[in-house]
C-alpha cells in the first residue's frame, strides 16, 4: 500500500554514516525518489520538526506464529487461530518501528500473500517455513516419557523432524517451491527443548550438506541456531550462512566463520525475558538451567563476533507473550554496542543478510520505510527503543496509524 510524501526539516541517519544530514526525504510509489524538495509536487508533506528519521527497523529472527512457548502445545493449536495471532504479532511489530521481519522457523505462503496483497498492516515479510529438526532435536517438542506424534509429513507450524539426506532434500524442494526466503535449520540444542544437551551438535555433516546445496542452487541460503563453538564450526564448514544466536562462541569458532563469510544474528533479550518471566509463565526447570547457561555469555559473544569482523546484526526471537518486549532488545543489545553499531546491525546490516539493499538505508532507489524518533538517539540512546508519541512509523510511504 504505497504512498506518496515528502518528510521535511528531518535530521537524517543514513543507515551507515556517523554523521547526521540535515534534509528532506521525497517518496513516490513507495520508494526514495530523492533526498530534496526540488521535485515534490503532488504529495502529502510531513514536517520532522528537526527530529531524527533513521531507515526502518529490521528483525532478523522474528517468529509470526510462535505464540507459545511451549512447542507441543503451539503445534496443535488450529492454525486459523494462529494465522490471526500471527497478524496481530506483526502488526504491533510494525507500530514499534520494525518494517521488516525475517521470521526463521515459521510462516507460509498464504500469510506472505495477505502481507503482498495488504491485506493486513505488518513489516515486510521474509519467512522460512517450518525450519528442520532431526529427531531428538531441539524442534523435537516430545516428552522424554510420554510418547506421542511429532511434526512430521506435512509439516509443522514451526518445525517438521526431518532426518537423513533424501527427505531434507525433498523438504527443502517444497519450501523453495512454495516461495521461502531462506531455509532453517536446528543445529544444536536449545532452551526450551526437553531432551537435547545444548552444546552437542545437530544433523550430520552430509544432512547439513543437502540443505545447503539445494537451497544454494536456488539462489537461497541456510540459516542455523546454533550455540556451542562446535555447533558454530559444524554448520558453517558445511555451508550454513547465517548462525542463530551464537550465545557461546569462541575465538576459534569466530575465526571460522570470518573465514566462510557467515553472519550472526544475536537475539539477546528472549534470554533476559525468559529469565525474567520464565517461571511465571510456566517453563520447566530443565528449560530455565539451559536459558541461565546462554544468558550471561550472550553479549560477550558479540564482542568476539565485532573482533573478528563478522557481520553482526539484529532479532529477538521471542515465542508467546514475550513479544511485546521486541523493543527492549535494542536496548540490551546497545549495552554491548552503543548507539552507532546498534543502528547498523537493526538496518544496513540486517538488509545485507537478507540480501536486499533497498532495506536498511536512506537514499535514492531505497524502500520509504523509516522510523522518525522523539529525539536524538546519539544524545538520548532510550529514544530507540521507547515508544512515545513523538515516534512516528513510515511503511511505503505511508503513516503507520
């Protein structure tokens, strides 16, 4: 739903440069036309009043139908309710100022329609499908004891359990046919799964393979959560571009990444909350040691990641009623970086790994998505990830109401 408009009198973050430019912001059809007024004839003004306009917001590990943070209980819910949970999620994603998502385990075709065809007020929509878990692995949500049905044939909401090399071709065949941006896979334990060690690597080195060849030869790419350093190691030597999380990494493994070119998407605050919240709203203890184990290592993993020259960028992968803190996660994530590498990672950055550069920046040929914020954020870093009624939302050109 494009729109015509012209932002004036606006203090400009270009999405790379340290040095804000005073100037106005023409968008035609939804796209940058021009950085002047010279030829805004015939469109809606908006006056910035002096404030700061940065390139929408980015979240590279969002999750539209994780409504639950129970796996097993969010796979069985009826998928109508979750689809109209999903738009909900989306849509307070975007009044936030995150204009674009990339939802890694999760999403669909028929939800990506209604995004294309306006049918519902969300970020643009990047999406993986259910991502792909061995058995036994951290997408596998059965109890240890009680036995039952996994997802599987048809695919989860989330994750399907997919093992051996022929049926992780064929599964990720149908998602690339049914339109996914990027493949996802489990390679290492996780928090909220019940029966996987963290550390232990997922998936054998030829699965990994299989996933990857097939999505690199359409033009795809794989993305992995992943912790330990020899979960890191494991899926990036064997193709993975984009590791998930990373909580743990180490020099060793940081070097091999740098080496294969791979990103890393950091999701700090879904670990702050679960610690926070985690008791209240039911996660079982084995959950909770797991989440205290990548709590605390989560930021100095960044620090590592920036030494090396890995592509940092931004997500927050919060599952149920945690997603209203999807904010706050610039802000833990600020502690580590400050004000400028924070900006980056939440727009260019983020637009280099889902590889579109009409993402992520302010100039001519971009997307007019932006966020105009209630102050400066060099000045005032809180103005970043606090909602107040000086912050304003541009999706294709078009005030978020």
């Amino acid at each position: 739903m494009s729109h015509n408009l012209l932002i004036k009198n606006a203090l400009i973050f270009d999405g790379h440069s340290p040095d804000l430019r005073e100037g106005s912001i023409l968008i035609r059809n939804g796209e940058i036309e021009a950085l002047d007024e010279k030829s805004a004839s015939g469109v809606e003004v908006f006056d910035a009043g002096g404030r700061v306009v940065t390139p929408g917001f980015i979240d590279c590990h969002f999750h539209a139908y994780g409504i639950d943070l129970d796996m097993m209980r969010m796979e069985s819910t009826p998928r109508s309710y979750v689809a109209l949970k999903g738009h909900l999620r989306l849509e307070a994603a975007l009044r936030r100022g995150f204009t674009t998502v990339r939802d890694v385990a999760g999403g669909d075709s028929g939800l990506a329609l209604a995004v294309r065809e306006g049918l519902i007020a969300s970020p643009n929509y990047y999406y993986t499908g259910p991502a792909l878990s061995q058995t036994g692995g951290h997408g596998d949500a059965r109890h240890p004891v009680y036995d039952m049905c996994c997802a599987g044939g048809s695919g989860g909401i989330g994750v399907e359990v997919v093992d051996g090399v022929d049926p992780l071709r064929i599964a990720v065949r149908d998602r690339l046919r049914k339109g996914v941006h990027a493949i996802k896979i489990m390679a290492s334990g996780g928090v909220v799964s019940l029966t996987d060690p963290i550390r232990i690597p997922q998936y054998s080195a030829e699965e990994i393979r299989a996933v990857t060849e097939e999505a690199g030869r359409r033009g795809s790419y794989v993305a992995a959560h992943a912790y330990s350093p020899e979960a890191i190691v494991h899926a990036v030597t064997n193709g993975v571009r984009s590791i998930e999380h990373a909580n743990l990494l180490d020099d060793e493994a940081a070097a091999v990444m740098a080496a294969h070119s791979a990103v890393m998407i950091p999701t700090l605050v879904t670990y702050q909350m679960m610690a926070e919240k985690g008791a209240e709203i039911g996660m079982v203890e084995v959950a909770l040691k797991k989440n205290h184990e990548v709590l605390a290592s989560g930021k100095t993993a960044i620090e590592i990641a920036t030494r090396h020259g890995i592509l940092v960028g931004f997500g927050t992968d919060l599952m149920g009623d945690l997603e209203y803190a999807q904010l706050r996660g610039l802000e833990i994530q600020h502690e580590v970086q400050g004000t400028l590498e924070l900006l980056r990672s939440v727009t260019s950055r983020n637009a280099q790994v889902i590889g579109n550069p009409q993402h992520g920046s302010v100039a001519v040929g971009s997307f007019g998505d932006l966020v105009i914020l209630d102050g400066n954020p060099f000045e005032k870093p809180s103005v970043l990830w606090t909602m107040s009624e000086g912050r304003t939302v541009i999706k294709s050109g078009r005030v978020v109401k």
